[in-house]
C-alpha cells in the first residue's frame, strides 16, 4: 500500500470524508459516491461499479429493515467490518465491497454486494498453459474489468472509458498503472482513439488496425490476449490495456518483437526450463519461415550442399516428381492451409477427425500417386509443426504468410533469394515501431537490462527493473526478494 495513505484515518467531519475519498479514487474512473439522505441522516456509499452487483444494492436500499427499523442495526447486520483507518477502507473497495458512511459515526462499514458473471469464465482455448490461472476474458467488459481488478488490487489502477462508433457505439475502456506507464504513452493511446471515426467498431482488430504505427506490415504490433494474468503481467510492468465491451480480447501495447515469444507458462516453471523452451520457439520461428525455401533452393540450385550419404536417398524421393520443387511446395502448403482453416470452421468432434484423417490420406495419396516427394511431405509437416509452438496466433498467422515469398525468391535466386528476403525482413523489423517504441528493443536499442527476459528468462529475482523501452515512472520492480540470503541484497 502506498505510503501516502499508510496509516492514515478519516476526517471525522462527514463532508471531509467524503471529499476525502474522492479524491483518493479520482483517478479510477468507475469509483461511485452514492449519496441518499436515510432517516435524516446524510449517508453515502462508496464502490468500484464493475466490482459489484447494483440491483443487489439498490434492492438493500429500499428493503424495510433500512427504511422502516433502526439504520445502526440494519447496517451492522450486513457489514463485515467497521473501520476508520482508509487504507482497510480502500483495499475494502478493490475487493469488491461497498462503504456505507452516514455523518452519525466517524467509522466506516463495509459489506459485499457480488456480481454476477453474465456467462462462465473458462481459460481461452487459443492461449491454453500447463501451469496458472486458467480463467479467461469473457464478453462482458464489466465482468472483464472485476477480472482485472481482482488481479490487481491497487488504487491507482485507473480506467478511462471512451465510446467508439458514430451509429452503434462501442465502450472502450483504457487501463494503465497510473504511477507505472508512462503518461506519454497513455495520452498517445487516447489521441489516436479519439482520432477513430466509424459507424461501427466490429472487433478489436478494427482498433488494432486504426492505432498501430505502420498497418502494411505484415508483423503484428500490438498484442492480443484473452488472459487476465498476461494482461495484469503487462499492465504491471508499464503497458496501456485497451478492452471492448463485446469482445473478450484485450489489446496490449507497446510492444517489442520478443513480446511474442513469451507465454505465462514461462513464469510458472523454472527459469531454465523456461529458457530453453522460449529459444525452442526462435528456432522454430526461423525453421516456419526458412525449412520450405531452403529445400526448395537446395534441389533447385545447390544440391551440391547435400551430403554424400543423402544424395542417393534424395534422388530416389524427386526423380519421378513431375512437378519443379516450388510447385511441388505450393500445392502442400495450400492443402495444409486448407485442413487447417476447414479444421477451425467445423464443430470440435469433426475438425479433429479432418486434421488428422485428412492429413494422413491426402499425403499418403499424393505420395502414392507420385505427385509430391517423401521428402517435401517430411518438409512441410515439420514446418507446419513449427509454426503452431509460437504462443502467439497473430505471429504464428505472420510467418506462415511469409513462407510463400520467400519460397518464390529461393526458387528464382537460391540462396541468394533467401539471404535477400531475409535483409528485407530485418530492414522492416528495424523500421517499425509500436506507439514510437522500437520494435526491436532491447536489441536495438541494445539495453542489457531489458534482455534478461527476451531471447532467455533469468531467474525472477534477478529482473529486478521494468523494460526500459517503456520509458515507466516506476522502473524498479523488485526491492528485496532473497533477504534471507546473508550475502545478497
């Protein structure tokens, strides 16, 4: 709790109270003052509107034990504690609670009125872990922002609502750490959404497409998320959350490169294991982009570079193809795309069966029949495997759409193809940015801080400051972890 409030109780004058609080809350945009004048006695209620259920309250206002009987017993029959002291009173609030106030008693009480989730949270099947929280975003984005609160529980989370759409308007919420990102980044994100006139916002993407720096990339700037725990991870460490009401993604931004690679399953196991599944994942990003191409350059320009012991076995696999190499690659990489999106449209039980069956009929066929190489279908698949390690679906979709140009350039040019489309992609990685940071930061911009958790994860408490590239108000996010450690600080 902040030092600010620590230790401190309410005025005990009722108007300084209240005048108190408010300004305590100011910057939480869904913070409500509730004043009603109950047996002629000014009282006021205190609670974050997402984190309770209002018909519940309204139904205890107008029940006759708090209109008709003694307003002393009526509250202390639902209050769970009475307190003075504002840090209680506040940490009360970020949990859920309601305050009742009345200019009676210098003391507060707080009681519970819980909300009701609109349907169940269950854990997004697109960003499934091993080990952690296995809740997830839902539609609501009341029932989205409780999430986030109850992960969070801290007074200077703040939420800044904005409606997007000129005929059906959409409610964006805005969410930061208000002493943790940097406000320049805060104030970007909302001048660039105030900028965004529609009559309609269909999805996040719509938003996403409208704010990111440079749309004609085809790399993904900003992060999508349906998890609360990767959500609060980010907020905490300095990024701006934008949520829908209507769509249970959450966008985060900014974001690097690396932001990508990273999973939450990484920071519930060990740091070495950790480290070596997220360098799992580069090497399968560089085997997604480049395995098709270079086989196909290989057989088509340098099959010189194969080893004596394979060319025999390869040979045999390609002599009888009627197809060049590239052809060859297209129509199994086309046929992957179309098991894969016919797999996603269809109901569970049918698209598992189609996955599997399909794969295994069509490449065994196609095979048989002479139409495409052993050596292509081992190629293809092992490339498809890559490409589904990646934790994220935006980056995954990326590096499958640039297998196919790179694979025309190493048809064209070889290994020359290859080494031009791969310059062209670092001059691009170099030149974009997300919200004006870089998108290859920690790298470029080098800042050794910032790469303790970017191609590897050291151990937690060696991290000890936030990402350097977000520019945060409050870098330093561990004081003191190992303190029974007589040797370390």
């Amino acid at each position: 709790m902040s030092a600010d409030i620590q230790n401190k109780r309410l005025p005990g004058d009722f108007e300084s109270a209240v005048r108190k609080m408010q300004e305590l809350m100011c910057v939480c945009g869904d913070f409500k003052i509730r004043r009603i004048k109950l047996q002629d006695r000014q009282t006021a209620f205190f609670y974050i509107e997402q984190m309770i259920e209002e018909q519940k309250l309204n139904e205890f206002l107008l029940s006759d034990s708090l209109q008709n009987g003694s307003l002393e017993e009526a509250m202390d029959a639902v209050s769970s504690a009475e307190t003075d002291e504002i840090r209680k009173i506040i940490d009360g609030i970020l949990a859920g609670q309601v305050v009742f106030l009345s200019d009676a008693s210098s003391k507060a009480k707080l009681f519970s009125v819980g909300q009701n989730p609109l349907r169940s949270i269950m854990e997004p099947e697109s960003e499934s872990i091993v080990r952690g929280a296995h809740d997830g975003f839902v539609e609501s984005l009341e029932t989205n922002i409780h999430q986030l609160r109850f992960h969070i529980q801290d007074r200077h989370l703040s939420v800044h609502y904005m409606d997007i759409g000129e005929r059906a308007k959409s409610k964006v919420a805005v969410i930061f750490v208000e002493n943790i990102a940097n406000p320049e980044i805060v104030e970007e994100v909302k001048r660039r959404l105030s900028y965004l006139r529609i009559d309609s916002v269909l999805a996040p993407g719509i938003i996403e497409e409208s704010i990111e720096d440079n749309s004609f990339s085809i790399f993904p700037q900003i992060v999508h998320t349906e998890r609360p725990d990767k959500a609060k991870a980010s907020v905490m460490e300095g990024c701006v959350l934008i949520m829908m009401d209507g769509s249970p993604s959450a966008l985060i931004a900014p974001i690097t490169f690396f932001s990508f690679f990273q999973s939450p399953d990484d920071y519930s196991t060990r740091w070495i294991s950790a480290s070596f599944l997220r360098v799992l994942r580069f090497f399968a990003f560089m085997i997604a982009i480049t395995l098709p191409a270079f086989y196909i350059a290989l057989i088509a320009f340098h099959f010189e570079v194969i080893p004596n012991d394979l060319i025999i076995t390869m040979k045999n696999s390609i002599v009888d193809i009627p197809f060049p190499p590239l052809i060859e690659a297209m129509i199994m990489e086309i046929t992957i795309e179309l098991i894969r999106e016919a797999g996603i449209r269809l109901p569970k039980p049918i698209s598992q069966t189609i996955g599997i069956v399909g794969g295994l009929v069509i490449g065994d066929a196609v095979v048989q029949a002479g139409l495409i190489s052993n050596m292509m279908i081992i190629v293809v698949a092992v490339t498809a495997v890559s490409s589904f390690v990646l934790p994220s679906y935006e980056m995954s979709t990326s590096i499958r759409t640039l297998r196919f140009p790179l694979m025309f350039l190493a048809s064209s040019f070889g290994f020359i193809g290859i080494g031009l489309g791969f310059g062209l992609i670092l001059m691009n990685l170099c030149k974009l940015e997300s919200l004006g940071v870089p998108y290859l930061s920690s790298l470029t911009p080098f800042h050794f801080s910032d790469l303790k958790d970017a191609f590897i994860r050291l151990p937690a408490w060696f991290i000890k400051r936030r990402p350097f590239y977000l520019r945060p108000q409050d870098s330093k996010q561990i004081k003191h972890v190992r303190g029974w450690r007589k040797n370390e600080d």
